[in-house]
C-alpha cells in the first residue's frame, strides 16, 4: 500500500535555527497515527510541513506516492484533499451552518449536495441543532467539534488535528475522540493527530512517533512506544518522568 | 444663539422651498463624492489588502508613506490636480480643470490612502486569524483574500464612511480644481465657504446644517445596505 | 509777650492750613483741566477684503501705524468678502473697516452700525482677456461697451459672483448695459480675486479685476479696456460704533487719513510695480 506520507531529510529551519529535523518518517494510509513529545519537539511544524503551509528548509515529502506540491497548480488540488483541525479553532461570522458548509463552497460544490453534506457531518458530531447559532457565540467543545465538522465535510484523504482536545472539557473530548475512532473505519481516511495527552494517543493511534526537540526519537506501533520502548528517553516520557 | 435658531427655520424652508439650485449642489456633492469614493474603493480595498496580507521587503517604507497621504492636505491634493490638468500643465489638453471630473480626481486622491490605509488594518487584524485557517480548508488565494475581507469587513466599513465623510466635507480641492462654478462644479462645501465670505451667515449655517443630515442619511445607508450586502455570501 | 505768642498760634494754623487748601484744591483743578489721555488699546481689529490685503498695501501701512505707537497696539487684519467684513462689523467682530462697496457702506452707516465714515483712496478695476480678444473689447469707447461686445459675441467672463466689492461693480456695469447675463459664456465663479483671474487665465475668458491683484499675479493676459470712470474702485474706511477699542479705532483711521498715511498710499506700489495703484483722496462722508 502505498503510505500517505514519506518525509525524506525534512529540515525546518526558522532564522536558520533548525525546528525540525527528520531523517525518515512514513505515515501509512488508512489508520490513526499520533504525534507526541514535549512542548517545542516540533509536532505543529510538522503537521504544517504535511498540510503545506510550512515549506521545508530542506527534504522532501510525497504524498500518496507523489511529490508534495507547495507551490504551484497542484498544490491547491492537494490541499483540497486534506483537511486540518486547529488547536483554537477559527470560527468565521456567519452561523454554524455557513461555516460548515465553507469548505465545500470553496471548492464549488452545488448547493443542493452542500446541504445533505453539512447535515451528514454536523450529525456525526452531534450538532445538528446548532445550524443557525452564530459562529462566534459557540463554547469551546461546540466550536472544536463544529471545526472537526467543517474538516469532515469535504471527505478529506488525510485529516490532520493539531491538539484538538487540549483546553476541552472531559464530556467534549470523549466526544470528539469517539468521532475520530469510528473515521477510518467508516470512510477509510488517514489521521494524524498531534497530542501531548499520553493516554489519548494510547487510545486512538495504531501508529506512534515521539519526537523531541525536533527529531524522531523513536517510531513504531503504539503498542510498542508505550509498552516496550527502546529509546531511554521515550522511557521517561510514556512514564511520565520525563523533565523538560 | 440668535443665529443658530434663525438657520433652523431657514433650513427648513429652504428644504421644503424646492429651490432648484440647492438640489442641484446637493446632487453635485453626492455625486462627486460617491463617485470619488467608488473609485477609491476599487483602488484602495485591493492594495490595502494586500498590504494586510503579505509582508514583503520594502513593506514598512509603503506603509509609513500610505499613513502619510492618509493626511494628505485637501489643497496640497488640489494644488498637484490643478497643476497636472491646467491648460499649461502635462494634461492640459484633456481641458478637464473647473470641471465635475477634475473634484472626483482630486478626492480620489484624498480618499484612496484613506480606504488603504484603514483596509490595511482592519485586514491585518484578522489575517493572522482566518488567512492560515481558510487556506487549510481550501481556499484558493482569491478565495482566501474574499475570506478576509469579508471577516475585516467591520474595518472596511469604517474606511469607507471616513472616507466618504472626507470627500463630502471636503473643500479645499475642489475649490481649487472645481472653481466654485455655479451650475458647474459648486458644491455644498464651496456654497458655504461663497455664503460665508458673503456674510450670510444664515445660509451657510443652514446649508451645513443640510450637509450633516445628508451624511447622517448616507452614512446610515452604507452601514445598513453595505454591511447587509457583505453579510448575503453567507447566508444562502 | 506771651500774651502776643498766644494770640498768634491760631493765626499760624489759618495760615497753614489754607495754605494746604489751596495746594490741594489747585492740584485738583488742575487735574479736572488737563484729563490723562487714555492709554491705547492693545488691539485693534480691521476688517477688510481679501484684494486690499493681497496688493500688500497692508502690510506697508500696519507695521508703520503700529511703530507710531511704539508697538503696543497690535492691528488684526481679517481679509474676508466685502459681505463678510460688513457682516463682522455689524456683529461687533470687527472694530474698523476698510472696504470698497459704496452702496453697503452707506447702509452700513444709516442702519447706525458706523461712524467716522470717510474714502480714503482709489484704485482701478481692469478688463482683462486672452491676447486674441475674440469680442475685440478692445475696441470698445467705455467699460458698458465693451461688456456689450464680450455678452454678445458669448466670449467667456468669468465673474468673482460673491457679492464682493468686485462683484458688485461688475453688476453695476451690466446693469447699464441692459445685458442680464447668463447662459455657459457666463461663469460664476464664487471666488476671491486671485482665484477668478487665474480661472479666467486657465478658460481663455474675460474678467473684471482690481489693478493690485492683477499686477500681483503674473498671468498671460492683457488689459483690454481700463480708465473709464464707471471703473473707479473708491475704498472707505469706517468705524463700528459698537467698538470696544475706540482710542486705537480712531487712531488707525486718522493714521489712514493723515497726510503721513496719505503719502505712503500714493507712494505704494512704486518700487514693486514702477507705479503707485491706489490714489489717496481723502475726504470725510456726510
């Protein structure tokens, strides 16, 4: 099968001080990966490396077998085919239902499927009734989940969620985890998901990479980072030990 | 005090009266400064966002000069007009000098650092915001730009009225470019200022007076029409 | 001996003290002759027309009135529209005035807002146009002639149309010529001197313009007509009744009037033109 993400010699630099700094990483097709390290490992830029928004200094990523494009007329067509979830989501004016429903404007969908489709994924995270609230009066978990909505609306190959439940309430966050399980199961999409929560990467992710400072520390199956680390420090930090 | 309450029947009667040469300079003001302010509008809300939403070398110098004309004198504006289309000057033969189409150029060139400049702002507040965000979700660069304008549209607002209010209250250049014509280019601003040097006091105070309630009246419109109009995209 | 001494001390007193009576009583008198005269005042408001402050005349006759009094006295000068100057006046915004519209002085004063009206001097007004004359005003025999031919041939004529001094002499020569003008020829334009004459320049038109403001501003055009008497521009000088600065009122128009005033008017304009613009002729109004 052919993986989702290959990065190659990935080098972020930002005034030539290097932020990240991956030698190989593969993300494969169709399962749950989780990110997770320290604040300031480099999980976001990576993150923004995959959704094109951060160019690499150096190094160089395909996407499903192709070079990712960063530039270019391609590099629209592929970022339409992904989609991202802030850690703050950015809700814009209009209501609930504009905002779910932009997604598929911008990619000139006809109206009539636009409103099948932003109830199908509105009732996947449990908001149906909120279509006509203002964006901007929504609580956090509302606004985090219309966000994961808005993601979920345009059938992305890649969903990618930097923190999407840090700073929620517990009865948001089980909501919005069991979203992302039942995913890749119903639509077959990859996933990464940046955490710096230990216990919803064990939860979620087959696959799991730890980085810190910038580099990959270790990369295998969840089971085994949690379970049977190798890398001393990937010790300390699943045990939560880890002083940083 | 005497005069202030004398004014407040004269403008009435002088409303109601239907005087054709007072309907005439209201018209003209309108027009002028609705048209300047077009114009700027389709100059300055692209450059300033634009300038909102990139930053390039070279950009803190564009920004410190876009602040600067943002105060540009009215006169200093009518002095380079009226140089440029005087019947000597470089455009002198398009004869364009003492006309209606002279006063909107030379406004234009007052209003468009004004919509710039304040376009510049208000898109630069919310870029960080949503700029990153509707990319994400797909937007093309057109889109992205049509996202953040439409999310500064509250600051855009605020550029056209200010604008718009420097153009209708503005006399300076076009006294100079207009001439203070009558029938021709006399405007409410450039009646007043004739009625003052006259000593009519009176008048004058009574035509500001009706200039204030026709800003109040377009000014309401803009925000009520304008801001509606900008709402519409999303609300299919 | 004593007896005398005794006798005498009252004596003395009267003596002393009529003696002091008298003093006082003649430092009194003295002082009720010969009044203190009062102290001038700090400042002094003249209000006048933008063409008398444009000429530069002003600014020859200010500073010598004001050294005269050693600079305590500061003369304001508000160049306006001769309507707003009026205007000043009646409102008691202005403390003399210094204007050339005969017809609104005189109401200015019959209507009891004005005292101490005089003329002071004169200038001419000029018919001025491009080089081609296109109505060959030129050839006109007086000023309401050659207004005929420009209203005729519908040759451009820009007019300041602000109820100005200017303006209304411009009126009046229409009004004898029987001519009601308007239609495009006819340009309103609702401006000072300058202004209008540079339209004028810019429009290829004709205009009626004060020989000051027309030598000041150096424009293409040529005079085309000037010296009739219906083109005598007299400028009068009045003082608002209501003034709070009457010493220093007064003494700006007497400094106007002086023979001292009178010379430098004559005198005026010779070194930066080659020839005086205003003529004094001095003369109080009845």
């Amino acid at each position: 099968m052919v993986p989702a993400f290959s990065l190659n010699g990935v080098i972020v630099e930002f005034n030539n001080q290097p932020v990240l700094d991956i030698g190989e990483l593969v993300f494969d097709d169709r399962i749950i990966h989780a990110v997770i390290g320290p604040s300031g490992a480099g999980k976001s830029t990576l993150l923004r490396v995959l959704n094109m928004l951060q160019k690499p200094t150096q190094g160089s990523v395909t996407y499903f077998g192709n070079p990712l494009p960063y530039n270019g007329a391609n590099s629209l067509a592929a970022r339409r085919s992904m989609s991202m979830v802030f850690q703050t989501p950015a809700m814009f004016s209009g209501n609930v239902y504009d905002n779910v429903a932009l997604g598929l404007r911008l990619r000139d969908v006809k109206t009539k499927e636009v409103r099948a489709k932003v109830f199908q994924a509105l009732e996947t995270v449990g908001l149906t009734d909120l279509t006509k609230r203002s964006a901007a009066t929504l609580s956090g978990g509302e606004a985090q989940r219309i966000a994961l909505a808005r993601a979920l609306v345009v059938n992305p190959r890649v969903l990618l969620l930097d923190e999407p439940t840090a700073n929620l309430d517990p009865g948001n966050v089980t909501i919005i985890e069991d979203v992302i399980k039942r995913i890749p199961h119903e639509t077959g999409i990859t996933i990464i998901i940046v955490t710096h929560n230990l216990y919803q990467a064990k939860r979620l992710s087959q696959q799991a990479v730890f980085l810190n400072k910038g580099k990959i520390v270790e990369s295998s199956s969840t089971d085994e980072i949690f379970n049977n680390p190798k890398a001393q420090e990937t010790k300390l930090f699943v045990s939560g030990e880890m002083v940083y | 005090m005497e005069t202030l309450y004398s004014s407040m029947l004269s403008i009435v009667k002088l409303i109601l009266s239907g005087d054709k040469a007072l309907y005439e300079i209201i018209l003209l003001s309108l027009k002028v400064s609705i048209a300047a302010t077009t114009i700027g509008m389709l100059l300055g809300i692209p450059f300033g966002t634009l300038m909102g939403m990139y930053r390039f070398p070279g950009r803190q110098v564009v920004v410190i000069i876009i602040y600067t004309l943002m105060g540009l004198p009215p006169v200093l504006a009518g002095v380079i007009i009226y140089l440029l289309l005087s019947a000597k000057g470089p455009l002198g033969e398009l004869q364009l000098l003492f006309t209606p189409t002279a006063m909107v150029t030379a406004q234009v060139l007052l209003v468009t650092p004004i919509i710039t400049g304040l376009t510049m702002v208000a898109v630069r507040g919310k870029e960080k915001l949503y700029l990153e965000t509707a990319v994400s979700m797909g937007a093309s660069r057109l889109q992205a730009a049509w996202l953040v304008i439409r999310e500064a549209k509250a600051g855009i607002m605020a550029a056209i009225v200010t604008a718009f209010g420097r153009a209708i209250a503005e006399v300076g250049a076009v006294m100079l470019v207009g001439g203070n014509i009558e029938h021709v280019t006399r405007v409410m601003t450039t009646s007043i200022i004739l009625e003052t040097r006259k000593g009519n006091f009176d008048l004058a105070l009574s035509l500001g007076l009706v200039l204030l309630a026709i800003s109040f009246m377009i000014n309401g419109f803009l925000v009520a029409g304008v801001l509606k109009y900008l709402q519409r995209g999303e609300q299919y | 001996m004593k007896s005398i001494v005794r006798r005498k001390l009252p004596m003395t007193w009267a003596l002393l003290i009529s003696l002091l009576l008298v003093v006082t009583l003649s430092t009194a008198a003295y002082t009720a002759a010969a009044p203190k005269k009062p102290a001038i005042e700090s400042e002094v408001t003249l209000a006048t027309t933008t063409s008398t402050q444009d000429s530069g005349l002003l600014d020859v006759m200010i500073p010598a009135f004001e050294k005269k009094f050693k600079n305590k006295v500061k003369v304001k000068v508000v160049a306006v529209g001769t309507g707003q100057a009026i205007q000043l006046g009646k409102d008691s915004n202005a403390d003399v005035l210094l204007v050339h519209a005969r017809k609104s002085e005189d109401e200015f004063v019959a209507q009891g807002y004005g005292i101490k009206a005089c003329d002071v001097m004169y200038n001419q007004f000029l018919l001025v146009g491009p080089k081609d004359d296109p109505a060959k005003a030129a050839a006109a025999k007086n000023a309401v002639e050659a207004f005929t031919k420009i209203a005729e041939a519908k040759a451009k004529f820009v007019s300041r149309g602000d109820d100005s001094g200017t303006h209304k002499k411009e009126k009046s020569i229409w009004d004898k010529s029987t001519i009601k003008p308007q239609g495009s020829w006819y340009i309103s334009a609702g401006q000072g001197m300058g202004e209008t004459l540079r339209m004028a320049e810019e429009m290829g038109a004709y205009t009626l313009v004060d020989e000051a403001t027309f030598l000041t501003n150096k424009t293409n055009q040529v005079i085309l007509f000037k010296g009739d008497k219906d083109l005598i521009n007299p400028y009068g000088m009045i003082q608002v009744k209501s003034t709070r600065k009457k010493v220093a009122a007064n003494e700006l128009i007497w400094f106007f009037i002086s023979p001292q005033g009178q010379k430098m008017i004559g005198d005026f304009g010779k070194n930066k033109f080659g020839k005086s613009i205003f003529v004094p002729d001095f003369k109080w109004r009845k």
